[in-house]
C-alpha cells in the first residue's frame, strides 16, 4: 500500500481533499434521500 502511495504523483494533501468532497457529497447525497423520503413515510405509514 505505502509502495503505491509513493509512486504515485498526485500530493496526498490533494487527494486528501478531493476525498473529503467526495465524503461531503456522498453525505449531502444521503441526507437529501433522507430528507426527501421522510414525507412520504409519514403520509403513507
């Protein structure tokens, strides 16, 4: 795992914050499911 870390050419701060938007997102995405789902159990349950 380190070896691949090494080689590869993208600065980890970098890929560090890209995985940090993909986290955000992927949380965004959840809590708008979330969200908009909510509704439609209280109507229908």
């Amino acid at each position: 795992m380190m070896k691949i870390l090494a080689i590869n050419p993208i600065s980890f701060k970098k890929r560090m914050i890209e995985f940090l938007f993909d986290y955000l997102f992927i949380l965004a995405y959840l809590g708008l499911l979330f969200l908009s789902s909510m509704p439609i159990y209280i109507i229908f349950f």
